[in-house]
C-alpha cells in the first residue's frame, strides 16, 4: 500500500534558501508550499492542509514565534520546525515555548533538516496511529487518548494539543501515577528544561491547574488519573 508524500510548508524571506530547500525537499520526496513571510504563510494554512512548517524566527512583519503563537491559539497542532540564528538560544527557547516541536540552527547541513522532518513526521504518524488505542486516561473531569492531540471535557469541550505537548503528555503517561524525572523529559524529546517546563506550564493551564500534573520535588513531574477502556 502507498501512501501520499508528505506536505511541508517552508516560511523563510530568504529566497535564495527557499530556493534551495525547495529542490533539496523536492528530491526528498516531499510535496512543498513555500512562503516569504507569516502572512502568506497563513493565507496558505486557510485552504490547504499541510503535514508539516518549517519556520523562520527572523521574518519581516510578523515575527516567526508571534505567527505560531497565533496559530497555535487558532487550533493548529502540525508539527513545527523552527529555523534560528546560530547561537541564539533565546531564539530557540522562545519558539519551543511558543509550541514549535525542534529547532535547527543555520547554518545547517540539508542532510540533518532532512533527519528531523523525518523524526518529527515519524511521530506525528504514530501518534495519530495511537488514536485508535483500547485505553484513554482520565484526568479529573478530562478524558485523553494517548496520541490524540486533544483534551476532551466531559461537556464536549475539545482543547487542541501542540506536538510537543502530546509528546510529553504521552511520556508521562507511560508512567502513570509515577514520577517522571525532568532528565528523562529532556532526553526524550531533546528539549532545554526551560522548553519542559513551559510544555508542563501550558498543560496545566488547560487542564485547569496543577492537580493532575504535579510537580515532584528533586525529581520531576507526575500525571494523576487513571486508565480507561474504550469499549
């Protein structure tokens, strides 16, 4: 069975690089939109759907990290690609906590872009694989399917999740009830712990508070629920 290419959208005012990254993807299988800035960028996301952004911190007008903030609190939760300045570790900070799921330092070698699509595309597959899992866990008033990329309340209210907030939700999971260490966290998912930190801090806010992400002192974090099965 085959399946359809994945469709990246590259959002860079550099056009030579646009260019380039657009032979390069092209020859890597990839169906690819391209953007020059946050507002042709979000004029494309209106009509098409897209597997996955590649994004530039430094754009004119609209900052990268001001557009995926902007999208990400329209609902969008493809997974997120941040291109950044070499060395600006400010940069890379305020986009993962904007929601970006990796980051990449130019300059890069189109070889290691090509690895992290790949990683970030693998993911976002098995999670939306995992939507048909036989257990969900509940969280107070709040039902979540491992992989789903979304909270659901009890009154239908749906809160979609970024990428690397179902990554991390999914983590703890795993180890329900047990405390996971921030170590482990950062590891798995190559992030700085001030990035873990701000994935747990947006968590909470959208479950309603810290009672079912708790923080556990000198050793990590601990999500508190219990375990359903899907008839």
């Amino acid at each position: 069975m085959t399946t359809d290419p994945a469709h990246i959208l590259l959002v860079d005012d550099d056009e030579r690089l646009r260019a380039l990254l657009f032979r390069f993807l092209r020859g890597e299988g990839y169906v690819l939109s391209t953007a020059a800035d946050a507002a042709q960028a979000s004029a494309l996301l209106e009509f098409f759907r897209v597997d996955l952004i590649i994004l530039d911190y430094m754009l004119p007008g609209t900052d990268g990290v001001s557009a995926l903030k902007q999208w990400r609190g329209k609902g969008l939760h493809t997974p997120v690609l941040m291109l950044t300045a070499l060395g600006e570790t400010d940069h890379r900070i305020l986009g993962l906590e904007a929601g970006a799921d990796d980051y990449l330092a130019k300059p890069f070698e189109p070889k290691e872009l090509a690895l992290r699509l790949r990683s970030l595309l693998r993911r976002r597959g098995g999670a939306a694989a995992q939507e048909t899992a036989t257990t969900s866990l509940q969280l107070g008033t709040w039902h979540y399917t491992p992989g789903s990329a979304a909270i659901k309340a009890e009154d239908g209210e749906i809160l979609s999740l970024t990428n690397a907030e179902t990554n991390l939700l999914d983590t703890l999971a795993a180890q329900l009830n047990n405390a996971v260490s921030r170590e482990a966290l950062i590891n798995e998912h190559r992030d700085s712990s001030r990035a873990v930190d701000a994935a747990v801090s947006r968590l909470r806010r959208k479950l309603g508070g810290a009672e079912w992400l708790q923080s556990v002192r000198g050793v990590g974090y601990r999500l508190v629920g219990r375990r359903n099965t899907v008839a």
